[in-house]
C-alpha cells in the first residue's frame, strides 16, 4: 500500500469515523481504523459492532492495499502535523505504516485488514429518502428523551415508522415522550417501522451537518440493520429488536388548561428555578394565575437548606378550569424547552398528577409529553 494525501482531508477523515472507534471493548481490534484503497480513493472505516461508519478521501493512490492502525494514535499524530502532503507506505516487517509529512516521519505497527470485522453492507430492503435539514430537525427534536440506561433496550431507541409520504419518529424514557412527524423526500415502496439506537440517529445529525441532498437510508428486510448514505460518508447500525410502547395511548386527548407561552422567556424562567431546583430533587412548580391580559404563568422552586426562588412570566390563557398547576423535572422542561427554539410554545395541564403536553404554536406535527413531579403544594 502506497499512497499520499493531504493532511487535512485525512485529519477530517479520521475525526468522521473516529467516533465508531470502540472505546472499552473485549475485542481490541475495534479501536484500530481501517484504511484501504477504494476506486481511486482512501477509505477509512471504523466498528464498535453497533455502528459501522466508513468515508473516503481523494488521495494518489501507487499501490492499492489495505490494514489497521491503533485509531487513536493515528488521529492524534496525523492532527499534530502541518498542513502539507501526507506520504503513507505500508511497511511489511514489523506490519505497519510508514508516513511522512514535511520534516516530520512516523512509523506505526498495525495488524492485517483481515483480521478486522467486517463491516456490514446493506444490499436491499426499504429505502427512504428525508431532506438533509428536515431530518436533521427530526432527530434534535427526539432523540434527548430516549433512555440512556440500558434496562429496556427499545427505550434506548428511537421509533422510525414510514408510510406514504410521511415519516414519524418516536422516542420515550419513561418519563417523557417525544413524537415528531415530517415530510419523506419521497414516497416511501411499503410501510416500515423499526427502531433505531439514538446514538446512532446522533452521528447521522453530526455526519450532516453540512449537507443539503437528501439523506438515504435502507433497512434490511430482516429490519436487522440501516444504512444511510450521506456525502462520502455511509453510516450502518444495528437495529434494536422488541417491541415499542403505543406511543399514540400515551398523548392526552384533551385537557382543562391550556396556555400560550414565549418559548425565550420561559426558557430563562425555567433555567433560573432549575439554579435552585439542583438541591430539590430537581422540582420546580407551575402554577397558572390571573385572567385575560393579566395572565401571568407562575415558576418556583425550592431547596429546603439553600432556599426558594419565584419568577412570572405572561401568558395567554386558551381554556382554564380547575386545578391549574403542576410540577416538573426541571431538566426535562428545560431540554424540551431548547429544541422548540424562538416563538410561542402551547402548554397543556389537566391536573397536577397528570401529564403535561407541549406544542410549539402555529407548527403541527411535534408534541412532547412530559409526566409530572407529585410534591406538596
């Protein structure tokens, strides 16, 4: 294997695939990278066995050939180096890499290509297209309130359903519920549902950041793994196997209080209350007061040894009866809160033991539902 490139496209390369270098694993191969010479091109790929992200680079390719490196000291030498040619030979006795960069010369042992996993491709199945942008909103959207603890591995996941035109996304920890649902770039061949890690859906977000074509993803028939091709990048992940909530059961159909909120200045009532929530169980309470245009939405928290705190902020009351208050994690508000962005947020109550809905104002097709905190008011 010979070949040069430029140590800024490597250096990009390296950090794309680096993030499905295994960090603790039982195999240590998987926190070696892959290069090998593809049509002309380097191709860098990387497995931790739950997702798979491979990139190609423009590089002047003299001998084709393939092996793996130890990813993490590659990254970092390559990073430490100038701007300038990068000259890379594959060296046979000790089995390694030779590179070269300006005055700078490293070599670096390796093992044979073969001996890494393969990295899975995906041939056929459902294949869907979503614009780059609308995708990238989907995922920001749910993939927070996905579990991160590993006791129901589908809650760790996030629910993907096609049909027609439409896509939904899905995700709950039991706590919340985030539902999302968009526009496919393209009619979808049949109605698909799987679930797919929220880890990998946030390496698909990172990996697009830059992209305008629309994304295309395929699942496997066996709805066993997903592939999705991005500019030069193609990212594969194992799909998580059981059966998801019925999310739709858990939206509340109706409710007694509903009010019109700006998203900014309930954010920063929120973030204040959540200063003191952090010595409280990370409780803060809502409370509805007033009429007409003296609305005023009422958010306090407190902390018996540190102390208490009280904001106000306006409101538009849509309908109110009963017991208009209610309590929430103040991570879990503030989270939700932060992907709505700037406008008018819908807050939905019922009473204070039952769930509370937000929408943003004047955008259908999102909702997120968040279960409350039982405290004494």
């Amino acid at each position: 294997m010979r070949l040069s490139c430029l140590q800024e496209n490597l250096s990009r390369g390296l950090s794309i695939v680096g993030r499905a270098v295994a960090t603790r694993t039982t195999l240590p191969i998987t926190q070696n990278v892959l290069l090998s010479t593809d049509q002309g091109r380097l191709k860098l790929s990387a497995t931790n066995l739950e997702v798979a992200i491979s990139t190609w680079i423009g590089a002047q390719i003299e001998e084709e050939g393939s092996i793996t490196i130890p990813a993490r000291l590659l990254t970092e030498f390559v990073n430490s180096l100038p701007a300038d040619r990068i000259d890379i030979d594959s060296v046979a006795q000790p089995l390694g890499l030779s590179l070269k960069c300006a005055r700078f010369e490293a070599s670096i042992n390796g093992t044979q290509a073969e001996d890494f996993p393969p990295i899975p491709s995906v041939e056929s199945g459902v294949i869907g297209k979503i614009e780059a942008e609308a995708l990238r909103e989907a995922i920001s959207h749910v993939v927070f309130a996905a579990a991160t603890e590993d006791s129901r591995p589908v809650l760790t996941g996030v629910k993907v359903e096609m049909s027609g035109d439409d896509f939904t996304f899905a995700a709950a920890d039991g706590f919340r519920l985030a539902v999302y649902k968009g526009k496919l770039a393209q009619p979808a061949p049949e109605e698909v549902g799987f679930i797919i890690p929220a880890r990998a859906l946030t390496e698909v977000n990172r990996l697009s950041s830059g992209q305008t074509e629309p994304i295309e993803f395929t699942v496997t028939p066996s709805k066993s793994q997903a592939l999705f091709k991005l500019e030069n990048v193609e990212l594969v992940s194992q799909l998580v196997q059981g059966t998801f909530p019925n999310y739709s059961q858990l939206i509340p159909e109706d409710h007694q209080t509903r009010v019109i909120v700006d998203q900014a200045n309930f954010l920063r009532a929120t973030k204040t209350a959540a200063i003191f929530a952090r010595d409280g169980s990370g409780i803060i309470r809502l409370q509805v007061g007033g009429e007409g245009d003296d609305a005023k939405l009422q958010i306090s928290s407190r902390a018996e040894e540190v102390g208490e705190n009280q904001g106000e902020i306006d409101i538009k009351v849509d309908a109110s009866e009963g017991d208009s208050k209610i309590a929430f994690n103040a991570k879990y508000l503030s989270e939700v809160l932060d992907v709505l962005g700037q406008g008018e947020v819908a807050l939905e109550m019922t009473s204070p033991s039952s769930p509370g809905v937000l929408r943003p104002q004047g955008r259908d097709g999102y909702v997120h539902v968040v279960m409350p905190m039982f405290v004494q008011w």
